[in-house]
C-alpha cells in the first residue's frame, strides 16, 4: 500500500466514528528514511484528531479507541504513530 491510500483508508475509518469531527494525516516518513530499521513499505504518520467527545476522556483511553479503529494499518503498514487529540 502506498502513502495516499493509507491515508485514505486512515480518514475514512476514523470519520466513520460518530465522535470524531475531523482528522488531519501528516505524512512524517522522510524524518526516517536514513534509520537501520526504514522500511519502505511502513510509514511514520501523524494523526491531528478533532473530536470533543475524545478530548473529555484521558489521552490513554482516547489512544487505545483510536488504536483499535485502525488496528489492521497499525499492524500491517505504520512503523511510527504519532496521535494528537485537539
């Protein structure tokens, strides 16, 4: 899978839940391309997620629901997850 359709398949799973306004998706691969352990075919991304029911709950609780939204890109395609709740 490339970037754009990751991202893609990122937004649009994450818009589908109800608590979530909206989401910005950063790619931030180009900060490790020189690292031993880059992998072409994982990402480091960076999640800017609007939501006011998440903001109301402790930033664990709100990681582990988002986690679990994209629990198969996380396993599959991200090498690095960087979340903010805004």
């Amino acid at each position: 899978m490339d970037i754009e359709n990751l991202i893609i398949n990122i937004k649009t799973k994450l818009l589908k839940n109800s608590s979530i306004q909206n989401i910005k998706i950063e790619d931030k691969t180009y900060l490790h391309l020189k690292h031993a352990t880059h992998d072409k075919n994982r990402f480091h991304i960076k999640l800017t997620v609007y939501s006011n029911e998440l903001k109301k709950i402790n930033k664990v609780d709100a990681t582990k629901q988002i986690y679990k939204i994209i629990e198969f890109e996380i396993k599959n395609y991200i090498h690095s997850i960087q979340i903010l709740i805004n």
